[in-house]
C-alpha cells in the first residue's frame, strides 16, 4: 500500500511517467496508465500490483511494435521474439491478443505479403514457398489459399532472366546446367525447369543467328 506523492514525466520517454509512493520512486508508468492516477490518492497492494502488471504488458507491446516496423510478421515469429525476452506467458498472450485486434499480426495477411515479395524481388516455385512459410509458422491451410494464385511459370521465367544475365558468355551447355541447378534450388518444378531453359535457349539462338 502507498499514497501517490509524484508523478514526474521521464526524460528520454515523454510516453512514460514515474511514479512515487510515500515521497520515494516506486516504478515507471506508460502515460495511458496513468490518466485515471493522481498526487494523494491512495493505492492498494493489489491495485499496485496491477498497474506493475499493466506495465510489464505496455513494455513488452513497445518491443514487439519495434519488431514489426520493417516488415510484417507471423504469429510465431513475434511470439519467438517475445520469449527471447523471457516474458511470462501470459503477458506475451496479453500482447498477442493486443496486435491481434489492432490488425497488426494476421497470418493470411503475412503470407500475401511473403509470397509477393518473393515473386517480385526473388521468384521462388511453390515447393520453396511452402517451406519457408511452414517455418514462419503459417498454417498449411493459409499457405494453400496463398499460393493458388502463384504464376509459377512466370515466376521461373523472371529468375531464370535474370541468372542467364549474370552467365552470359560461358558455353551453352554449362549455361543450361547453372540455369537448371539455380531453378531447382528455388523450388520450382521440374517440367516448369525445362520448359523456361527450353524457351530461353530458343530465344538465344534466334538472336544469335
């Protein structure tokens, strides 16, 4: 138990207050839990406990609001990064439960946003797709209905363009091995592999001639 005697806004963190019980520092305060706080009011050891609580989820929300500036996240990357704190349980649920209903972590949404993203900067098959959604921890029914739409011919075309720039001037056949190993590797299919190498070597030709 304790009475209010401060509530001092902190220096590096405009967002955050101190707070002091009995003329001595107690602990720090997210702003947003502070509103309904006032100097004299007095506080019970539960209603502490439970503004220290509030706070531990406020600080654990920052840090997974950090993790999510650069890019979108799955459920299961955020919670990975959340345990590397060493947070309780239920503190990182009260997060999750949080970003979930602030749209900031929605599964279906990463996986559009991973596979476009892909296709655009670094083509990968279908195969190769799954595998790294499965290790962001998307479910199997979002990766199906993500990857329905998924141009994989198109997309082997484009990876295969831009490999067979980068090996211009060697021999054809060598040209058609590093082609074949780069698209097999990116997990396209093997009819999808020779069709494109097919095509491309065509092309070739004709400009040669």
């Amino acid at each position: 138990m304790g009475t209010i005697t401060a509530l001092k806004p902190q220096k590096r963190a405009r967002h955050r207050v101190n707070l002091y019980l009995d003329g001595e520092f107690a602990f720090g305060l997210a702003l947003r839990h502070a509103h309904d706080l006032s100097v004299g009011q007095p506080l019970s050891a539960s209603e502490i406990a439970h503004l220290r609580s509030a706070d531990e989820v406020e600080k654990a929300h920052e840090k997974a609001l950090c993790f999510l500036e650069h890019r979108p996240r799955s459920e299961a990357e955020v919670r990975t990064r959340l345990a590397r704190h060493g947070l309780p349980q239920e503190v990182a649920q009260a997060v999750m439960q949080r970003l979930r209903a602030a749209k900031l972590i929605d599964d279906a949404v990463f996986a559009a946003f991973w596979v476009e993203n892909r296709c655009t900067f670094r083509p990968r098959g279908r195969r190769a797709l799954r595998v790294e959604l499965r290790q962001k921890g998307v479910s199997d029914e979002e990766i199906e209905a993500v990857l329905e739409d998924v141009d994989e011919p198109a997309g082997a075309r484009l990876a295969a363009e831009k490999k067979a720039l980068r090996s211009q001037g060697l021999p054809a056949h060598e040209r058609h091995r590093k082609l074949r190993e780069f698209l097999a590797r990116r997990g396209f299919e093997y009819e999808i592999i020779n069709d494109v190498i097919d095509e491309l070597m065509a092309e070739t030709n004709d400009n040669e001639d």
